[in-house]
C-alpha cells in the first residue's frame, strides 16, 4: 500500500472553492500533501493547501501539466476539462472520479438520458438544443406551462434551473441548450450521499431533507436525519446505492431526490463530489463527508457514516441589498447560542445569494436543532461594510 501519511505523496485537487478547503482540513490531520489548481488567486483553498497554482480549469494543458505533478487528483467542481483527464489517465495519474463518471454527469442533459437507459426513476422530460426549438415544442404543444428549465451546462446553486408558468417568464430564460422537465408535486427534496472507494466498498450516509429559499432556489436548511418515514428512508438510500453503482463513481456522490406526494423516490440530480448537503456531518456524523472522500479516492477504509446527533445546517448566503467587502453581522450573537458552530469560507466579497458559509446547529432533539436553527438564520447577517 502507497504511504500518504507524513510522505511525499501529492494529492492534487482541482477548484480551490470552499468544498477544496473543507476536504484541505482533513489532509491536514493525515498529514497529506496538496497541491491546488483554481483560477481565482484569492481562493478559500490558498491558505491551507502547499501548492497553490492559479489556472484556468477548462484548458487542457494547464491541467495536464498540473496533473503531471500529483499521484492522484480529484477536484470540488465539475467544471474541469474532461479530455485533460483521459489524457492523465493514459499516463498513470489516477483521477477520481474518473473522466468517464464526469463526463455522464457534466451535461445535464447527458445525466438526464442516463437515468433513463439504467431505469433510474427520474421526472419526465424532454432536452432542447435552444431557446427557439423550446418555445417551437411549447407552440405545437409538445410541452405545456407549468415545467422546470434547466440550463444543461453551467448551473449551480440555484442558477440555470426556473420554474416557467407562463409565457412571460421565457424572456427571463438564457439562450443555450436546456432541458424541460416535468413538474413533480413532491412532499420532500432529500438527499443521499454515497461513499465507494477505489476497491468497491460502498456506504451511504441518512437520508437528509432539504428546505429551500422561496425565491433564490437555494438551499436554506438540511436536516439530518429526515423527518420520514423509514421505509421511504430505506427506499432512498437504496437507490442512491442504485444510482452510484451505474456511475461506478469513486469517492463521494450526492444524490438529489423528490419524494412524491404518493412516496415514490425520483432522483433529481447528482453531483461527484462532497456537497452542500452534507456539511452538516462536520459536527454531526462519526466521518464527515470530506474525510469520507479521501478515505475513498486513496482506497482507505471507509468510515462508519452513523449521525453522533441530530444536525441542521444552515448556508449563509450575501444579503440582498449588499455588495462589496463583507461583515457577519451577530456572528458573536449567534455563536452563544447551543451547539451552534459558524463556517465562514474565505470569500471577502459578498454579493447577492453568494455562498459565503455555513452554520451547524447540533443537538440530541431535531426539533429545537430547528428551532435553534431559525434563530440564527434571523439573527446572523451578511452584508456589506457601509
């Protein structure tokens, strides 16, 4: 077995965002070393890997000879350039995932026909090349108001995916390649993360429940565990294992799902990599989920994904009205309060819904993890200095 621990092994890591920062604390207890390929200079990731290059990750030289550098690479951002992965691949740098995981889940639309030739359980939809062959299929009745948009390239928190109900919300839509999804009435969004390794061992953490911001399409609290039942628990967690074995994915996956009115499981969409739904399991979980996905991509034994607690996350978003060097505003209000600790990601400049960090209220009872949880969404602030 390869010695990572206090060596010259190099870990490389593509996107130097704050998922990148969270996954550098755990090199940092091992004893790993990082190197870090991100294209903004002033990164979270900068002050805590020790290598840090500033790169486009789209261009393909740039990350191949990044990924010349390292044993083994991984990356906290799907927006990497696909070929220069197969090409690191032929020459012995094993990524994971791999380019081929990614390549499926990259495109939307790709992802989306995936589901269907695995007899995945998905919304119905239909994949448009253009804004103009959507509004063509909406002319002729192929699709009717209401249905999902959804950029199939490029969006993230809650940017490229509308709900369109009627014909003047086409002209909010941008022109690109899109995908329109049926409207599912769903009771819950919950999410599953799955953890395989190198080897094929395979562990899902509980399921969590999602609840959303009305207007921005962000994620405003993840709960862990989900108040369900725990058959449709069970169910969820089933076929996100489903779901990880099509993608034979190495290291972490967090699988999107609806839960429908009448309980059947439909997944929404994946993402290969630690995720915003399972933050929580800093504080909560025996493994967090950035331990988890070294653990994974290195071949280490995974470790047990049990809750210790019941934990709510909260994400602390830029205010609105503000933009420009940022302010937490009752940060010290909020950190008296029970079980509560803040996560602030680096960013100095706040814009409107921008993901500046997180918060995690732990506690024995969910209900006032809750409770406790809305306190310090309505007390903590980010804005902007005056």
């Amino acid at each position: 077995m390869i010695n990572y621990f206090s060596s010259n092994f190099k870990l490389g890591i593509l996107g130097g965002g704050q998922l990148g920062k969270m996954m550098l604390y755990e090199t940092r207890k091992y004893d790993i070393q990082t190197n870090v390929l991100e294209p903004n200079p002033e990164a979270p990731c900068k002050i805590a890997c020790d290598y840090f290059e500033t790169g486009d990750l789209m261009d393909f030289d740039t990350v191949v000879n990044f990924g010349r550098k390292v044993d083994v690479l991984t990356f906290e951002i799907e927006g990497v350039n696909i070929e220069a992965l197969k090409q690191l691949a032929q020459e012995g740098i094993k990524t994971y995932p791999s380019a081929e995981t990614l390549e499926k889940i990259q495109n939307k639309g790709i992802q989306k026909n995936f589901y269907k030739k695995h007899q995945i359980p998905t919304a119905d939809f239909e994949i448009f090349s253009s804004k103009q062959n959507l509004i063509s299929a909406l002319e002729n009745s192929k699709i009717s108001f209401p249905f999902v948009w959804k950029s199939t390239t490029g969006g993230y928190d809650g940017k490229g995916v509308s709900v369109v109900k009627d014909k003047e919300a086409l002209n909010d839509l941008a022109d690109a390649e899109c995908i329109a999804e049926n409207l599912v009435p769903f009771k819950n969004e919950l999410a599953v993360i799955v953890a395989r390794s190198a080897s094929g061992e395979v562990k899902t953490y509980p399921v969590v429940e999602m609840e959303f911001h009305p207007t921005a399409n962000q994620v405003e609290y993840v709960i862990c565990p989900a108040r369900i039942e725990d058959s449709v628990a069970q169910k969820a967690r089933e076929l996100a294992v489903k779901v990880s074995e099509a993608f034979e994915h190495v290291g972490l996956l967090a699988v999107e799902m609806f839960q429908t009115e009448n309980d059947e499981i439909l997944v929404n969409e994946v993402a290969p990599r630690p995720h915003n739904s399972g933050h929580y399991s800093i504080e909560a979980s025996y493994t967090n989920q950035f331990e988890q996905h070294i653990r994974a991509i290195l071949d280490l034994p995974l470790g047990i994904t049990d809750s210790k607690v019941g934990g709510i996350m909260v994400n602390l978003v830029g205010d609105a009205s503000h933009e420009g060097e940022v302010v937490y505003e009752n940060i010290e209000k909020i950190m008296k309060m029970p079980g509560v600790t803040p996560h602030i990601y680096g960013k100095k400049i706040t814009r409107p819904f921008r993901k500046m960090g997180h918060v995690t209220i732990v506690n024995k009872d969910l209900a006032e993890a809750r409770k406790i949880a809305e306190e310090v969404k309505n007390s903590i602030k980010v804005i902007s200095k005056k």
